[in-house]
C-alpha cells in the first residue's frame, strides 16, 4: 500500500469519528431540550393546577355568591334595591315601623300574642307598615335560617302583601317557630312544609320555584344591610318617624299562664300605639304629617328617598 492511500485511510477515518460524535452531540442537546421542555410543561401545568383550585377556593358560594348575584327584587316593594316593605291602604297618612328577625324568640312572642291585632290595625287604615327584616341571629346563632327565611317572605310578597302577612303570622307560630338555636329555617323543605299552611302559596309552583331556586337571595342580602337603620340593633322594635316606641314591660309571676301573658302583652301594644296614634279612627283617617313613610323630617331614608 502506497504512503498517500494510507493517509487517505487515515483522513477518512477520523471523518466519520467527528461525524459520529457531532450526531452524538446533537442527539444529547435534542434530548436535554426535550427533558427541559417536559419539565417547564409540568411546571405550567402544576401552576396552572393551583391557579385554578385557588380560584376555586376564593370563588364565592353560598349567600357570598347571592351577594354578588343579579338582584330580583319582589313585587309589591319600592326604594332602593327593593328593600322598603310598605303595607296597608294608600291613604293611611301615618307609617309605624316594624323591625323583626325570623329567628328571633321575642319577635315569635310578639306575633303569636299581638301579631294579629297588628294586622288588623293595617286592614282598618289606621296607618301604613313598613317592615325591615334583619337576620343578625344568623351571625350570632350560625346559620342562614334568617335569611333563607326572608328570600322566601319575598317570594310569598312577590304573590301578595296579604300572602306575606299569612306566610310571616305561620313562620312565627307556636306550632312552627324553632328555639332560635335550630337553624331549621335554613331549609327550603322546611319553609315549603309552612307555606303550605297558607292558601295563596300552598301548591303554588312559581312561590315553590322561588324558594327552591334562591331567586330572592340576592334581595334578601340587601334587606340585612339595612341593619342599625335608624340605630335600631334588636328586635322587636317599633318606630314612628324616629320616635323609639316602647311597650310598658311585663313583670312575669309563677301563677302567670300563657294565656295571661299574651293577653297583657296585647294589652301593652295597644296601649303604646293608642298613646302615640289616637284613639283607633276611621280607616283612612289618620293625622300623621310624614307621608305615610314614616321617615321624619330631614332624615336621610336608607332607600334613597328623601
């Protein structure tokens, strides 16, 4: 073998050496970049795992949620967002002012002792209601009973003031009303089973509908921030204009029944709203100068009224 094609041998050789080597080379970084590639993807993939549970995490639910829902307010109410309950005749001159919570023990006294002749005050025109529901037993007890218990009031008032009234008397009777440590109101089916007591809503699928669906949730959150209106913090309370009423108290004695209780207790309501109203007039009759809004002069109303 000549000298010049051993070297040409030689030349070849170390070719195909660099050539395998680069090809090495090249399958190494393919492969890294792969590798990087993979572990970048898992990362946006984690990342995008805990972006997505932690929005999970912070989205509302519940009456959080109904917060930010779209507010469908009941028939049958006026001021802002839908929040002022205004019942009785037109022409009734003079409002009283009624604060109650659902869950409120001392509310359920008062409507199964004098609820009734309340109702009766409204029906003869003797002056107007307005009634602001609270449901700050909520906060204190646990529960959403308070508020499940006003969305469904405003599902009954979206029939009718009077099946609002009825659904309000049966929510706050002996028969129904739980100890204020039950939150059995925050049931749909519990709520139904009283409604079903009241002829306007029993069988009625648009109030059932109502209730089931939440539509009034939204409403009833904004009917619990009118909590502290006109300073008032508990309930039962009574208003006229921004005059506090305030019943002569009940002393109770052991020989005391039930009965007895209610019936001074009926006795006290009178007497409180005879000394502030009159002596009960002719339906229409009254002499009250606020407008039948029960909103004293220059008083900012919460509804967005003047």
């Amino acid at each position: 073998m000549s000298t010049r094609n051993s070297q040409a041998a030689k030349n070849a050789a170390r070719e195909r050496i660099r050539a395998e080597r680069e090809r090495q080379k090249k399958q190494e970084r393919t492969r890294r970049q792969l590798v990087v590639a993979a572990a970048v993807a898992g990362v946006l993939v984690v990342a995008a795992g805990i972006g997505f549970g932690i929005m999970k995490l912070t989205e509302p639910t519940g009456w959080e949620a109904a917060a930010e829902a779209k507010l469908v307010t009941p028939a049958h109410t006026q001021g802002k967002n839908g929040t002022e309950i205004l019942i009785g005749d037109p022409k009734a001159t003079q409002t009283l002012e009624v604060f109650e919570d659902v869950r409120c023990p001392a509310c359920a006294g008062f409507e199964q002792s004098t609820g009734q002749e309340l109702i009766k005050d409204i029906k003869e025109g003797r002056f107007k209601v307005r009634y602001t529901m609270y449901s700050f037993i909520d906060g204190l007890s646990g529960g959403e009973g308070s508020k499940n218990a006003l969305s469904a009031l405003g599902a009954a008032l979206n029939v009718s003031p009077d099946a609002f009234l009825k659904f309000k008397t049966a929510l706050y009777s002996v028969k129904n009303h739980p100890d204020e440590r039950e939150d059995t109101y925050a049931k749909d089916s519990a709520l139904l089973k009283v409604a079903a007591e009241v002829p306007e809503l029993k069988g009625n699928k648009a109030f059932e509908t109502a209730v089931t669906k939440g539509t009034y949730d939204r409403w009833a959150m904004e009917m619990t921030k009118l909590f502290g209106r006109k300073g008032v913090r508990g309930t039962p309370t009574f208003m006229h204009g921004d005059k506090k009423l305030v019943m002569d108290k009940i002393v109770p004695t052991q020989q005391m029944t039930q009965a007895q209780y209610n019936q001074q207790s009926l006795d006290n309501f009178k007497k409180m709203i005879d000394k502030e109203f009159g002596p009960a007039k002719a339906p229409g009759k009254g002499t009250g100068k606020d407008g039948g809004r029960g909103i004293a002069k220059g008083e900012k109303d919460p509804t967005g009224k003047n």
